[in-house]
C-alpha cells in the first residue's frame, strides 16, 4: 500500500465532505471539528506518530513541527509564545488551495488539521483548555503561508 498520498485526491475528498458539513452544521461545523481533534490524534498515534513525551509547549510545539512536515502537511513552521497565545507561522500549508477553494464557496476555515492537533495536545497532554483564535494567511506571507493563533489556559 502507498505511504504517500497526493495532496489533490485529499483536498478533493476534504472538500466535499468540510462542504456538506458546513451546508448541514454550518457555523457548527468548528465545534463538530473540535469534538473530532482527539480522534483525529488517536488516529495519528495509531499510525505511529508517537506524542507520548509532549508535556509541555516546547514540546508540543517541536512533535507537531516534526509530525505535520515529515508527513509533507507544510514545509516548516515556527512558534512562538506570548502570554497565554500561543503563533504558530506555518509555511507552504499543503491545504492551502483546498482552504481557498472553500472560501470561494462561502465556507470559513474550520477544518484545519494543524489545529486539530494542536488543541487534542494541548488539553491531553498539558491539561490546558485550548480555542484557535485566528486562523487566516500570513499577512505579506506567500501562498500557503498562515498564522494560527491558539489561546491556552487552565483546565477547571
């Protein structure tokens, strides 16, 4: 069976299904793909990604970098922490033309994957409560570059 798949076939099936569920949910679907983000890092463990040493930021931060570029999902990205937000720059996001497709139907992005992971991390793993706050292309960035701003604080 492959290892690697092309981005188009997995943007195309993204697409039709990120639209139906925003055409059946819509301003729900964020809140549907939240509701996914530990099943989507169970899947990712079940498949080897191992994220069993993330226990802090730094740590969070340099399993996710490793994790999304090693499977081709970016081709870099940085972090950076201030107070309880946590940037992430994100280089050549390989969804990017299936997040401008979406737009030009109406569709907000909600189903990224970097956030995903990032909040399933983040409460499991640090025990955080977690929201992405912006998610938008990096003002003056090239294509596929975005900024991803995380809140974090303390679970209850």
């Amino acid at each position: 069976m492959s290892q690697m798949v092309d981005v188009r076939a997995v943007s195309g099936i993204l697409f039709g299904v990120y639209k139906a569920l925003f055409e059946v949910t819509g301003a729900s679907s964020a809140a549907i793909m939240r509701k996914a983000s530990p099943d989507i890092l169970s899947e990712l463990e079940k498949m080897g990604v191992d994220f069993s040493t993330v226990n802090s930021i730094e740590r969070l931060e340099m399993a996710l970098r490793n994790t999304m570029v090693s499977a081709g999902m970016c081709d870099d990205m940085s972090f950076s922490l201030d107070g309880d937000k946590l940037q992430t720059n994100i280089k050549g996001c390989a969804f990017h033309g299936l997040t401008s497709d979406l737009k030009k139907e109406g569709i907000p992005p909600f189903g990224c994957p970097f956030a995903a992971v990032t909040l399933a991390l983040a409460e499991r793993n640090l025990g955080m409560r977690a929201r992405v706050v912006e998610l938008q292309p990096t003002p003056g960035g090239a294509l596929g570059d975005t900024q991803m701003v995380v809140q974090l604080h303390a679970a209850r």
